[in-house]
C-alpha cells in the first residue's frame, strides 16, 4: 500500500469507522482513540497491505481494537454496577430513537457488532463474516438473534408509540 493509497483510505472510511466504534463505545473520545489506533496499526503494516484489502483491514482492525478496549474497561466495572440485562421495555415511551439505542444497548458484543455492519454499514454477510472472524451462518444466526432481542425489547408498536 503507497502513503496516497493509505490516504484515500484514510478520506474514504475514517467517517465510517468511527461511526461503527462509536456506536459500540458509546463513548466520543474513546472511539477517537480506537479509529486513530487502528489506523495507527494500518499505517504499521501498509507495506504488506493491497489496496483491495484496505477496507477490511481497517474494520477488522478497528473491530479488534474496541473488543480489547471493552475488555479493558469491563475490568475497572465491578459486578454490583452492571446489574443483570432484562429484555423487555416496561415503560411508556414517545421517542422511538431512544427506545431502539436502549433496546441496542442490552445486546451483547458480537450481536451490536454483526446487526451495526449489517444494517448500519451495508456489509455483505461475507464481509461481516472476515471482520468478526465468524462463517456466513454464524453471522446469520447472529444477526437473527440481535434482531429477535430487539424485538423482544421493545415489545410492540403501540407501546412505544
């Protein structure tokens, strides 16, 4: 990979890696810091990369960085703060968006992650499939189970409308 292809790289999925992070994170200046290690990691190992691999790369990459920034927060969490997820939404609420990025947040890791490519990014199951180290099926199943979670979440249309 030449220094203008890492740059067209760099112009062409930097808004879209961040918005994958951040999505996840939940958190601005630590999903910065995990789209600028990434990166950081491409720019290491650009004599090895084709440009036709840039992209995956950079979310595999990305993708890997968050997973081990989670692990490392998960840390300094203690159990009596995490409280156990409960799959059902048991008040009356106006703002759908709000209601969908609460039912978001009770899905686990590779299911938030599987349903944001999807759905969010566009990626093909195959694409998915590299990034997350999983086969075609498994990200099915995966985003199958993110999206009847979801559903059991929110309950029906007229609770949340």
């Amino acid at each position: 990979m030449t220094t203008q292809e890492y740059n067209n790289c760099v112009d062409e999925h930097a808004d879209g890696v961040y918005r994958f992070v951040l999505k996840n994170l939940r958190d601005e200046e630590m999903a910065r810091d995990v789209v600028q290690e990434a990166f950081l990691k491409m720019w290491e190992k650009a004599a090895t990369i084709t440009g036709s691999k840039a992209k995956s790369y950079l979310y595999t990459t990305a993708y890997h960085t968050m997973i081990d920034t989670i692990r490392r927060e998960k840390r300094y969490t203690s159990e009596d703060q995490v409280g156990d997820q409960i799959f059902s939404s048991r008040s009356q609420y106006s703002d759908l968006k709000e209601v969908i990025d609460e039912a978001f947040t009770k899905l686990n890791e590779v299911q938030r992650t599987v349903l944001l490519l999807r759905d969010y990014e566009g990626y093909s199951y195959k694409e998915i499939g590299e990034i997350v180290n999983l086969t075609d099926d498994q990200v099915k199943v995966y985003i199958f189970r993110a999206r009847m979670n979801m559903k059991k979440y929110i309950g029906s249309l007229e609770t949340v409308i």
